[in-house]
C-alpha cells in the first residue's frame, strides 16, 4: 500500500464546532470524511460511513470521544472507528492533527481510510 | 368529666407530634400492640413529618410528601386519634386530663411530652417586624418560600448547621443571601477554624456573602423588615431576615403544671418526670443536665420510654457521642466528638489543598477523641464507629487520616469495606442502627430494596446520607440477587430519573447543561445521546427565553429542520395549516421540486405535503424558496406540535356542526414551534362523525351541536390507544385556553420522550382534569405560562437558516490545500 500521506489543511479548530463535526467531501467516488471536534477540544476524523448501514456520522451526536449515528444509535469510538458496546464493525479512521491552531488531515493518495485500530 | 373506672385498655396521651413523639410511639406499637389507647396533640396541622428534612423542602430537592414518616392512614390504621393543629394549653395533673385551645378535653393514665423545643429570637429592636422568620416547621419553610417567590435579599442571622441550610435553601430558590456570623468561624460549635474556612470559601463560590463576626444591633423597617444594621453601623438590605442563632427546649406546659424544670424538662434516665405519670422525650427534655439538638439521642430516648410504657425492662437511657453532617449537596462535611483537642490531646492534620480536602483526628490516650472531615467525608462512619467504641488505634496511627482504605488491610472497594465492618458497626447515625440489623433484617424478612430496608430498619430513613452505604449492604448480603436502582435512571451517564432532573433544575436554578452535570455529578463528561436531548428539552421548558438552546444536544432532525432518510439526504414538509393549502403554495411546492430535482412528492399521513429526497446542501435554498410563498417548518422532525388535522366542517359539510377549519387554523397558529416532551398531534372534527380521527389525537377536538368535546391522550402507532374525553366547552375561546393549558401542563409534568398517551395513564385523567377544568386559576396560569413561552418559539427556523444560521451544518469543508510541514 502507498504510505506517502498528505496532509491537508481544512482550516481553524473554531471551524469544527465544538460537540460537532464537519464533512469534507472527496473526488473520486471516495467516501467523505468527517472531522469531530469533541467537547475537550480534541481532533478526531472517520470516513463519513456507520459500519452497520452506511450512516451519516457527521450527523450523529458527539459525546466523549464517541459519536451516536443517527440512523439507528450504533455508538462508535472517536479515535478507533470501532462500534462499541455489542455491535462489531469499523468506520475507517483518518490521521488528523492540530498544528498551530490549524487542523490538518492525512490521506494517502488513493487510500480508502485506515482500519481499525486499538 | 368522667372518669371510666375501670379502662379497658390504658390512655395514653402524647402532647407533640412530632419526631420524638412519633418515635416512641411507633416504637410501643411494634413492643406491645393494642395496649393503650392513644390521643395525640400536635400544634402543627400536618401528620408526622421529617424535621430534619425541612433543608432540601426549603432548597426544593424533596416535596412534603417526601418528607412525611406517618402518613393519616398510620393514625387510622394502628387506632390513634390524632388532634393536628390545636395545641394542647393546659395539663391538670390532679385529674389527669389535658385541655386544647379548642377545647378538648383528654383524660389519661399517661402522658408524653415530646413538645421539642422553641427557634431562640435574639430581642434586637426590630424582631417582631413581618417578615422576620426563623426556621423550625413547615410553616416557617412556606414563609420562606413566599418570601423567595417574591426575590429579592435574605439575610440570615447565623451561620450554624440551620443557618447555612436556610441560606443554601433561599439561595437556590433565587434570593441573594447574606450570612452573619457572631464568631469568627462558621459551625464554630461542630468544626475547626481551618474546616469552617473552607467552608466559607465554598458558600462564597456559590455566591453567598458570608460575614464573620457580624453582631447585629437592629431589625430596621417601619411596617415590615428592610434590612439589619450591625454594630459597626453596617447596613444591610433585606426583605426577609431569617433568624437561626438556637434553639430553646419547649417546657412551658410542663413549667405551668409545676413539673421539675431547668432548662428543659427534667427526667431520669427511663425517661421520667418528677410525676411519674408524666413521661417526656426529645429536645424538650433535660437529662443529667444535658439538653440535645439532634435526632440519635432522641431516638435512644425513645426506645427507653416505649420499653417502660410497654411494661418491659430497659437499661435507661445512656448519652452518647453524636456526628454532624451539614445537608448541603456538594459540601462534604463530617463532625464528631471533641474536635478542639487541647494540651493532653494529639491532633493528626491532613490537607490536600488540589482537592480541598481537609482532615483533623482527634486523639486521647491513644484512642480517638474527636474528628473533623471536610471535603472528603467518606470514612466519617469509620471514625465515628473507632469513636463510639473507644478502640484503641495506636497501631493505626501513621495511617489514620488517609482512613479506612489503608487500614488494617480493608479494601478501598466500597463495598468491600462494608463488607469488612463489624456487625456492631453503625451505619445510620441519625436512627443508631447497627450493620448487623441491617444485615439480619435483609437476610430474615426477605428484603431486596433501599425502600424496604428503610421500612423495616429506619436505616436510611431519616437525612439519607447512608443511602449509598445501605445498598452496598443490600448488594454485598444478596450478591446477584440486587438490583440497586429503585428509580429508572435517564441513562447511564447519571443515577437521577427523569422526575428527580427536572425538579432539579428548577430547585437549584441549573441554567445549562454543563451546569447540570456538575451539580447533579454526571458520571460522563458530557453525557450521551440519551440525556443530552432530554436535559436540552427540560432546560427549554425550564427557563424559556432565557435558555438558549444547545444545537450540538439534538437529534439530526432537529438540528437541521428536516428528517433524515435511509441514504443521508433528507425530507421536507412544509406546514400546511389545518391541512388547508391554496394554489399558490401548491406552485412553490411543484417549482422547489424541480428545482432541487426532488426525487418524491408524497401526501402524508398528517394532511400535507412531504418532498423526500433533498440533498443536506440544498436544504437552505429549499426553504429560501419555500418562505418566499409564505410558507415555514411543519416541524415534521420535531419533539413539538406537529400537525393540526381537520375536516371540512360547517364550511361545507352537510353534516357540520361547527367551523372545523377554522378551529384547526386558530389552534395550529397558537400552538406552532413549541417544544413538547413527545411529539404533540391535534385534530378538530366539525361533527361526531369524526372524520378528522380526532380520537386518537394527543388534544382532540370534536364539534357537537352545543360546542365541543375535548378529547385528550390518544395514540396511533404500535399501541393504538382512543382518547378520554377530558371534557365539555361551548365557545371557541374556551378550547383554545383549554388547549394551551393541557399542553403546558403535558410540557412541565412529561417525561422526555413520553407521549401524552403513556403520561396520562401514569398521572391519571382525575389529575389532568384537577389541573386544566376544575379549577379555573390554575388553567388560565397554565395557559399563561404557555403563552409566555410561545413568545420566544415562534420564529420560523427555516427561514432562519435560509439567512445563514447554522451554516456549518450544510456547508461542507470548503476545498483545501495541501498543509505547510
Ligand atoms: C411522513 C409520515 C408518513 C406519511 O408519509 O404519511 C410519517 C413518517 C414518519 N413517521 Fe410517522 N409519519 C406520518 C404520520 C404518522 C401518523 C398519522 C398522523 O399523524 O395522523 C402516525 C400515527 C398517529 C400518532 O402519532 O399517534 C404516525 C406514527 C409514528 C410513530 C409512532 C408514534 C407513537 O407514539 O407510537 C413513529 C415512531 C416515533 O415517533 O418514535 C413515527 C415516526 C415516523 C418517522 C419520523 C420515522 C423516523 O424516525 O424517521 C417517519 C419519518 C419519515 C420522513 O422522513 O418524513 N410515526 N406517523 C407522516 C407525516 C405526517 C406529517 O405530515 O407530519
Ligand atoms: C431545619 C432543621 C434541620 C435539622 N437537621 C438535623 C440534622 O441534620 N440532623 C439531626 O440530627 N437533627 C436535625 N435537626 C433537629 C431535629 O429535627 C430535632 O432534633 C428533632 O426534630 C426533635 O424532635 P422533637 O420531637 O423533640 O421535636 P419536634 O420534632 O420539634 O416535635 C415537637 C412537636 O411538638 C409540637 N408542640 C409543641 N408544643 C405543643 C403543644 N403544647 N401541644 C401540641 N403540640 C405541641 C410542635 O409543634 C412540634 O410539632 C434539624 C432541625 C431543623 C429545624
Ligand atoms: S410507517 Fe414505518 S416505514 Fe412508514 S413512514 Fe412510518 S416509520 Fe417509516
Ligand atoms: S447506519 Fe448507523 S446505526 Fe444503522
């Protein structure tokens, strides 16, 4: 697999509301990707897919470090895209950092998000 | 007067209703039941209720049902008859008859004293002015409670247990609160200086004014208080000043009659007056020259006076060390023995200042002498328990303030360290109960909950704060078998139920809902999609246009307006009022469709049209489009009013009796935008016919020759369920107040995601109907308060969003640039 990863700028962490998530869409057919802000202002991105039937996770609601999809409440783990609790399954998750002030993610240039991590 | 001479059974006549009074008494009954007769006078107009529990009644954390021990069928049930508000005025011990004000006359071959004691009022030039209350019975809380209705300043005179409970209490009811204190400390007769410190401290974070060595020279007000003025010529403005320096044993009847008395009611240890027909317990009596102030010893009391009047032996009565706990939620504070040590004492300190924990152990001779815990009271039953039993704790020395985790190898698993205490262990103190009655009651009887070990125990039973340590018992004796919560929890981010949140929020002014997570101690950070919605909905309701709602704590839907479908795009329906629409509507409707390319046009089951399949990105323009010919949210998506169906009625119809149309329109318009526990759907029939299917509605209107019918509590759905008629109006003004006021009251007393359906068969139709037709004040205040509410909810979000609100939620991240390394 190609590890070269770009990082993109997607702008300030104040763009992000807090307890929320914005979408970035992508070319290529690819699944968006959507960047949390969670209520201790830490940085998370999943592709934009719930593991059980598609969801929007950008819709959810966030809390702690989870996200509680909006079409049937699978609650998946931030930093992993795990499902927690009974369910099993795993939105991609996506390298994302602050860098002074500016929040940037990581794609490979043709990859599909990494898999479960943790 | 006449004298039976020869009694079936023995009189008893209790004058005092109330805690140790009521003690003994129940105590007797369950010692020797049926042998006396038993009269019983109290001042006070109310059964038998929890003193000590006047503090969260104040702060509104219990209601008076909370807080009753006997309730009228206990009287009734067990035989005795119950004098409540006429006091007694005079006893004749010659004849052995006690008179009321009222006039009734009570012959006895016993007597009980149990008149408690008297709120001491400091003689300032000013005291009988109205408005200076002190704190002792119900009464006293309902004084300051209509004092507090009316906002405003409070000043309380001091700052001991009763003082700050009173201040905390007016201060979570709104008022600005101003302690003062004589001493230089607060508490200073149950804590340290360095505990009554942080004492302050906290009072002062929570927006008290505290003032130590503050002595009041003067009540000042000419027909009622306006403020005190101190010694150092200080003025403080007041429109209530609560008085809570102390209080005096009641002996007035038992002075008059010519009993023994000092400062209280002399007795000996079985708990005798100088007239041996004459018993008396609690505040008001005076043993070996001690007068008491908290529940345990009387409770002691108690069980000696019922052991002699039921004839069996008793040990007397024996004082022991009492503990103080100050019942302010979130202060932790633990007080027993002698804390002030002194040259022939060893006093072990421990601070941790991050935390605000402070600990003072007192010790004697190697035993422990007297404790002091702030900020951290959890091992306050240990040391009490090593206190009461004189234990010697030599070899605990070097541990002692990290308490009982790291003594003597006990666990710091809470329930393993119960699970280690002696059998001989106190657990409750107010009510002296051991671990092993606890344990014996729980094995024996056969019980599995909190409320049941109360029943039969008193553990727990009277300020509660060895709930937790109760159900580590429950849960250690019965393993598997126990489930702890009684009470639903909303989720398990938090132990509180629906119910307990609500009243929460309002009793201590919780304005957002990080504020209701700290002070109702969320276990979560911030909660889940569970709670979340729900505390956004009760804030709303609480404190509307003043909350501000929390986008991030709601669904999709109703964060952006529209219902989210199976593939992520969404759907809109616009409102069409009483399901009436025009040519024009119907156009925008047809032009947005294609437009935006609107795969599906669909007539909904709740008499509009749904347009399904928009793109999230085009919601905005859709509704730009959509206000531009006048029309706004449906609130399809919505905990709210949905929609208001409607038949055509006398407009047309051959059949109708009244405007059906018309009615709908009037109610949609009024009721639209506000946010309900559930989902709220209405619909006004022009005739019995019902076409409207009015009758499965949560507010259903059917028209009938002489006015209508309101019907209330019907469901579609998985659980059909017809409505009750909740009852007959003649104008259209009457069903449009009555509207309002069913739905505020559905919108105070509704659990989150309760639909009316659920919510009536819970309170019951006698209770709505107490509330919204019999008595006619209370619904034109409902329906004031729904109006008032109405005020701030209706703006069309759609237009607001079509206008940039909320533009995060449509716009996707803009395209971006690669990051500089
Ligand atoms: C669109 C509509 C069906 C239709 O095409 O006719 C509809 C669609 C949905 N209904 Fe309904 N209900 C619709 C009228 C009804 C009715 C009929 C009525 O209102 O007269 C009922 C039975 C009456 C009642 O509510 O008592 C109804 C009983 C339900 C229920 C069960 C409610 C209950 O208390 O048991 C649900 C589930 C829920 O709310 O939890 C539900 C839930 C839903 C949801 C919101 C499911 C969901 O969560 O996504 C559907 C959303 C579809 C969408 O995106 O628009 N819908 N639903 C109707 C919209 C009416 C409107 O104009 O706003
Ligand atoms: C706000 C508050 C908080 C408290 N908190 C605590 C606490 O946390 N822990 C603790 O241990 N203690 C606490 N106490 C103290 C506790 O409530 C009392 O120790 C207890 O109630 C005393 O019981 P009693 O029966 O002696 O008096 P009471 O409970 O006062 O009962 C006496 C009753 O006799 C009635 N009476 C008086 N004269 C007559 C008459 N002539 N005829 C008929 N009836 C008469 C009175 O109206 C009263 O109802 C608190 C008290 C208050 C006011
Ligand atoms: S009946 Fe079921 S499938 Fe049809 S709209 Fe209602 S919820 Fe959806
Ligand atoms: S699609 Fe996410 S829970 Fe079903």
């Amino acid at each position: 697999m190609d590890q070269t990863l770009i990082w993109l700028d997607i702008g300030t962490l104040d763009d992000i509301p807090r307890q929320g998530s914005r979408v970035l869409h992508r070319d290529g057919g690819l699944v968006p990707i959507a960047v949390f802000r969670t209520v201790d202002d830490q940085v998370f991105a999943l592709e934009d897919r719930c593991p059980h039937k598609g969801g929007p996770l950008s819709d959810g609601i966030v809390h702690g470090h989870r996200v509680t999809c909006p079409l049937h409440n699978w609650v998946i783990d931030l930093a992993t895209g795990g499902a927690t609790g009974p369910d099993e399954g795993c939105a991609g998750s996506i390298p994302v950092e602050v860098r002074r002030g500016r929040v940037v993610v990581a794609l490979t240039p043709r990859s599909t998000g990494g898999g479960c991590h943790g | 007067m006449t004298h039976t001479p020869f009694p079936m059974r023995r009189r008893l006549v209790v004058i005092g209703n109330g805690m140790a009074g009521m003690r003994t008494v129940e105590e007797l009954l369950a010692r020797a039941p049926g042998r006396y007769d038993i009269t019983v006078f109290g001042a006070e107009p109310h059964v038998n209720y929890n003193r000590i529990m006047l503090s969260p009644l104040l702060s509104g954390e219990k209601t008076f049902a909370d807080i009753v021990i006997n309730d009228r069928a206990w009287y009734t049930d067990n035989g005795i008859t119950l004098h409540a508000g006429d006091p007694v005025v005079a006893i004749d011990r010659a004849n052995r008859v006690v008179r009321s004000a009222s006039g009734v006359e009570a012959p006895y071959e016993c007597l009980l004293l149990a008149t408690g004691s008297d709120p001491i009022i400091i003689p300032v030039p000013g005291h009988t002015l109205p408005g200076v209350i002190t704190f002792r019975d119900v009464a006293d809380v309902d004084a300051m409670l209509a004092a507090a209705a009316r906002g405003g300043r409070a000043v309380v005179i001091g700052g001991g247990l009763l003082g700050l409970e009173a201040a905390v209490g007016l201060k979570a009811r709104g008022m600005e609160v101003t302690v003062l204190h004589l001493a230089g400390h607060l508490m200073e007769r149950q804590i340290d200086v360095s505990a009554g410190w942080l004492l302050a401290e906290d009072l002062k974070r929570r927006g008290l004014d505290v003032r130590l060595e503050a002595d009041t020279a003067e009540i000042v007000g000419i027909d009622r208080v306006e403020g005190v003025r101190l010694k150092d010529d200080t003025m403080i403005a007041a429109d209530v000043v609560v008085m809570a320096v102390g209080i005096r044993p009641n002996a007035r009847l038992a002075r008059d009659s010519g009993l023994a008395v000092n400062r209280g009611v002399v007795v000996d240890d079985l708990m005798a007056t100088s007239d041996p027909a004459i018993l008396a317990v609690g505040e008001c009596v005076e043993h070996r020259g001690v007068c008491h102030g908290l529940v345990a010893p009387l409770w002691d009391m108690a069980r000696v006076c019922a052991d002699r009047l039921a004839g069996l032996d008793t040990s007397g009565y024996e004082p022991a060390a009492t503990s103080t706990k100050l019942k302010v939620t979130g202060v932790d504070l633990f007080s027993a023995g002698d804390f002030q040590g002194g040259p022939d004492c060893e006093d072990i300190v421990f601070r941790d200042a991050g935390r605000g924990v402070y600990k003072r152990i007192v010790l004697r001779d190697g035993k422990l002498a007297g404790a002091v815990l702030y900020g951290d009271a959890t091992d306050g039953a240990w040391y009490f328990q090593l206190l009461r039993e004189g234990a010697d704790v030599g070899a605990l020395r070097d541990t002692l303030a990290f308490g009982q985790a790291y003594a003597g190898g006990a666990q710091a698993n809470p329930s393993a360290a119960v699970a280690a205490l002696p059998d001989t262990a106190e657990i409750c103190g107010c009510n002296g109960v051991c671990k092993g009655t606890i344990v014996t009651a729980i094995t024996t009887q056969g019980l599995t909950t909190l409320d049941e070990v109360k029943a039969h125990t008193k553990a727990a039973g009277s300020c509660g704060s060895c709930s937790g340590l109760v159900e580590h018992l429950l849960a250690h004796t019965l393993g598997e078998g126990y489930e702890a919560q009684a009470v639903k929890p909303v989720c398990g981010c938090t132990d509180h139920d629906h119910d307990s949140v609500r009243r929460l929020i309002a009793a201590k002014g919780l304005k957002s809902i990080p504020a209701v997570m700290q002070g109702l101690e969320w276990k979560t950070p911030d909660g889940c999609h569970t709670c979340r919605p729900a505390l956004n909905y009760y804030l709303l309701a609480a404190w509307p246009g003043e909350y501000e709602d929390h986008a991030a704590s709601r669904f999709i839907n109703e964060r952006v307006h529209a219902n989210i479908q199976k593939d992520g795009t969404f759907s809109v329906i616009p409102r069409m009022w009483g399901g009436l629409t025009n040519p024009r509507e119907l156009r925008a409707i047809a032009d947005v469709a294609e437009r935006y390319a609107i795969p599906t046009l669909k007539v909904t089951g709740g008499q509009r049209i749904d347009l399904l399949g928009v793109r999230k990105e085009d919601l905005p323009a859709v509704w730009a489009d959509l206000n531009a010919a006048g029309m706004v949210s449906g609130h399809a998506y919505g905990k709210s009013l949905r929609t208001v169906k409607t038949c055509v009625g006398n407009e047309w119809c051959r059949f109708g009796t009244q405007a059906s149309m018309e009615m709908g329109v009037q109610l949609e318009r009024m009721t639209w935008g506000s946010w309900t526990p559930h989902k709220f759907k209405m619909a006004v029939s022009g005739c019995p016919r019902n076409c409207a299917e009015a009758t499965i509605k949560d507010f259903g209107v059917v028209a009938t020759d002489g006015g209508w019918d309101l019907h209330v509590g019907g469901n579609g759905g998985i659980h059909v369920r017809a409505t009750d008629l909740l009852c007959k109006v003649t104008t259209a003004e009457e069903v449009i107040e009555y509207c309002g006021a069913f739905m505020q009251l559905y919108r105070e007393e509704g659990r989150y995601l309760e639909r009316t359906a659920p919510w009536l068969e819970r309170v019951g139709l006698a209770h709505i109907q107490a509330r919204v037709v019999d008595d006619a004040e209370n619904r034109r205040l409902l329906f004031g308060r729904f109006m008032a509410s109405q005020r701030h909810a209706q703006s069309d979000p759609w237009a607001e969003r079509a206008a940039g609100k909320e533009a995060h939620e449509f716009t996707p991240i803009p395209i971006t640039r690669q990051a500089a390394e």
